[in-house]
C-alpha cells in the first residue's frame, strides 16, 4: 500500500481528487493549503509542486499534480474503486476525454470569476470579466446537463453510466455556481446528479474534512 500525503485547498478543485481518494478507501494523510493566505506559495510547498496550485499528492515521497493525472493514478492503483472504466480503451479514453476538459475548459472560465484582476487590471474591470465568463459557463453547463440527460434517459444516474472520477469534478463545477450565484434553473438533471452526489458517504466525508479545515484557516486568520 503507498503512503498516501494529499494537499487539497478547501473549496478549490482539488475536491475532484479529494473525493477520488475517499472512493478508494486507501488511507491517506490530508493537509489543507490556505490559498487565499498564500500558502501555496511558500517554500516548503514549492520544494513539492514548483507550480504553486493544489492538488498535490505525494506518493511514497514522489509528488504528483494535476487533477487529471492524480485521478488516473488511483484509478490504475485502486481499480476497484471503478474510477475510470476497465477493460474498455475507448471507455477509459472518453471520461479521460471529459476530464482534460473540465481542466482545460470550464475550469478556466470560473477562474475569471474567482480572480479577474488576473485577466484584466483595468481600472473597474473586475465585474465586466466576470459577466464575461457567465455566458461561455452557461454553454458548458448546457453540454452537460445535455449529457446528463442522455445518461438518465439510458436509467443510469451517473455521467458515464457508472460512477466514475468524472462524476466528483461535476460536484465541484455545481458548487462553484452556487458560490457565484449563477441562475441554474436551466439544467434540472445536473441539480440531480448534485443531489446524488451528495448522498455519496465519499462525497460527505470530503466535505466534512474540508468544511473543518476552512474552519481552522478563518479561526487563525
């Protein structure tokens, strides 16, 4: 079994893997990154992940990023948590499809929301970059509920049929809404999925661990 060290930021993306771990049910050591207080940026945690984002997993003393790769590696490890499917390339292929995606797609349109003065540094522009990104969020939000419907019509409650990583990284895009008050009313299978998986005992334990760090990082604020 390998030691597992995860570094997730409450409420940030790193959720994704978060839940993939609990799903595994390996044992592994959490430890919360305030990224608002820069945390990300100290020495210690560059030394692990030069790029100064979570997630990170640490396995046996060798650092892994990315949401993507980590997921893929407890899918290959723990095949019996079903995270990706087996047995099937162009399965496996299409949820790793998905799941570069939700990275390289919808994650970066909420990163205008979350942070805007990175994008533009005008004077006043923050709002206006942040109703930017409204739209093009709306679209992928429409895919999935699209996709979502699909599954539902097929009597599957899950993304791709049966449970799998994609499922947790849609959780994390719901919740991101939710935080921004985002108008949802258009896609009632995606508020279901959300509901389902918050029946999930992965999804829960996830939450009450990252809800309990959030906590401690505002108490020593």
């Amino acid at each position: 079994m390998p030691q597992l060290n995860f570094f997730f930021g409450p409420g940030a993306c790193s959720l994704a893997s978060h839940i993939a771990l609990e799903e595994t049910g390996a044992p592994f050591t959490a430890k919360a990154v305030a990224l608002r207080k820069g945390e990300q940026q100290a020495p210690e945690y560059l030394a692990m992940n030069p790029k100064g984002k979570v997630p990170l997993l640490v396995i046996d003393g060798k650092p892994l990023t990315e949401n993507v790769a980590i997921l893929s590696y407890l899918a290959k490890t723990f095949p019996q948590a079903k995270l990706l499917p087996t047995g099937d390339a162009l399965q496996e292929a299409e949820v790793l499809s998905f799941l570069a995606w939700c990275t390289a797609g919808i994650h970066p349109v909420f990163s205008r929301m979350f942070g805007p003065q990175r994008f533009c540094d005008l004077p006043d522009s923050a709002d206006n970059v942040k109703k930017l990104a409204v739209g093009p969020t709306a679209q992928n939000f429409a895919l999935i509920e699209k996709m979502l419907a699909n599954t539902v019509q097929a009597g599957k409650d899950w993304l791709f049929g049966d449970f799998s990583a994609a499922d947790g990284y849609l959780f994390v895009f719901w919740r991101w809404a939710q935080f921004h008050k985002l108008d949802v009313s258009a896609y009632p299978n995606y508020a279901k999925h959300f509901e389902r998986m918050l029946a999930r005992p992965s999804v829960q334990r996830a939450m009450a661990r990252e809800q309990a760090a959030q906590a401690e990082i505002e108490k020593a604020a």
